[in-house]
C-alpha cells in the first residue's frame, strides 16, 4: 500500500514526538492535534475529530481528512473501548465499521494508527519497521493495554522490549485527576499506604477528600516494567488548558484530539 506523497505541514500548535531515532531504522511521521487547525465551530472548535461529541459530520469529515493529509496517510480510528485489545492494521480496516481495540500497530508503510483522546493518556510507539499507539486511561492501564502494545510491537519488529521508544502525549494532569479507591485498587496499589509518586490525596476546592491520580507516572512504570527504556512525553494536562486542548471532565461533548502515526 502506497503514501500520499509530500504531506502537509504540521500545525505549529500540535505536539510532535521528541525522540530520537536510529538512522538505519525507517522514518515516521507522528503527531497529536490539539484544538487548532480545524474547521469545526462553537464548543468543537475547531479540530475535533470525534463523531460522537454532536459536531457537524461534515466538520468531523474535513478534520479527518486533514489528518490524513498531514500524516501523508490515511489513518485507521478505532472503537475505543477502554479495553486491552491489540490490532494489527491491515488495508481492509480502513473500509467499514470501526475495529474495536484500544491500541494498534501498522508494519505497513502509508497506513496510520489513529488513538482518540480527551483526557486518557495516549502513548504513541516506534520500533524498527513497526508504529503503533495505545489508549490508556486508567483502565485500559489496569487491563494491560500498554503490556499488550509492546508484546505486539517487539514481535512483529523483531526486536527486544527495550529498542521501542514511546512518546506519552497529553492527558489529564496529577494534579487534576480525581478518583476514587476503586482506582487505586485496580492499578494495584494499596489505599492505605499508595506510593505518592502515583496517588495523592487532599480536599478539593468543593471540600471533598479525593484521590489525585498521576496517570503519565502509572504509565512510564508500567512501560519500564515491560522493558522499556527510551520513554519521552507526558508533560501536558488537558483539563488544565481547555483552551489549547479538549478535556471531558472539562465538558463532555466538547470534542476529541488525535495522536497518529504512519511508517513514511
């Protein structure tokens, strides 16, 4: 399956992979959209690629066509389901319903993975002749969603755990990411005595005792558990800037950013 070609520039707002690659592996292409660049109005505005946020269809359409067009390829959207699924894409998942997993990989040169995002943690990777991503909010992170990516991105590359890079892209912040003790419980920690360096617990602004849950640290230790060493990212939290990025628990229905990736 071929490119697109020369594609289109990235969007001087959107986030782009810090790593760095070897020189003998093939180059990619990777991004995160954040709120600029689209066409979408009102609450959506202006790139919202979700279709299930009660945006225009036709605005939903032309954003992900931008995608596409700067990614160089067209790129697969998944039916998240907050699950551990790994797909491996082939041409045909870009014809009818969406697949349904919470990650996937492409070893396909113009094919993109595409992760849906609104404070859940996306985690883009690269290996040699192999991209992928994963969503992962806290429970995907407790089903095993990055575990599983990385299991299928060093099979199909070839290649040990620790030769992946993984880019953690923007999500709801540690200091912004209020749970309950079920959270803690599934992500294994204790409620009566969690490492700080995940969960910390205060009174809110509205008096209420909660857990403040630091999603970007949960996932770098579970990626250094899996092998991994070359792990960048995780710096930005969405309900902090509503401005610049979309937020669900700043407002449901306000639309989805994307994080994609294609071999070039």
């Amino acid at each position: 399956m071929s490119g697109r070609g020369v594609s289109a520039a990235i969007h001087p707002d959107w986030l782009v992979p810090d790593w760095e690659l070897p020189a003998s592996w093939p180059q990619v292409r990777a991004f995160m959209t954040t709120r600029a660049g689209g066409v979408s109005q009102g609450r959506h505005a202006s790139m919202n690629v979700g279709r299930a946020v009660e945006d225009d269809p036709a605005a939903v359409a032309a954003n992900r066509a931008h995608v596409d067009e700067v990614l160089g390829a067209p790129a697969v959207f998944l039916h998240q389901i907050h699950g551990a699924d790994v797909l491996e894409l082939a041409p045909m998942h870009l014809q009818g319903e969406r697949p349904k997993a919470d990650a996937s990989f492409s070893t396909i040169r113009g094919l993109g993975c595409a992760i849906q995002v609104a404070d859940c943690l996306p985690v883009l990777f690269v290996a040699p002749g192999v991209v992928g991503g994963a969503h992962a909010g806290w429970r995907g992170l407790a089903a095993g969603v990055l575990e599983n990516t990385v299991h299928e991105i060093s099979r199909a590359a070839g290649c040990e755990a620790s030769e992946l890079r993984a880019w953690l892209g923007p999500c709801i912040g540690p200091q912004r990411f209020e749970v309950g003790a079920e959270v803690l419980v599934a992500c294994g920690a204790d409620p009566a005595s969690p490492d700080p360096a995940f969960f910390t617990y205060r009174t809110n602004e509205r008096g209420e005792d909660r857990w403040l849950a630091n999603l970007p640290a949960l996932a770098r230790q579970r990626l250094q558990e899996a092998g991994l060493s070359h792990i960048s990212g995780g710096r930005w939290c969405t309900l902090s800037e509503p401005s610049r990025f979309f937020s669900f628990r700043h407002e449901p229905l306000a639309g989805r950013m994307v994080g994609a990736i294609t071999l070039v």
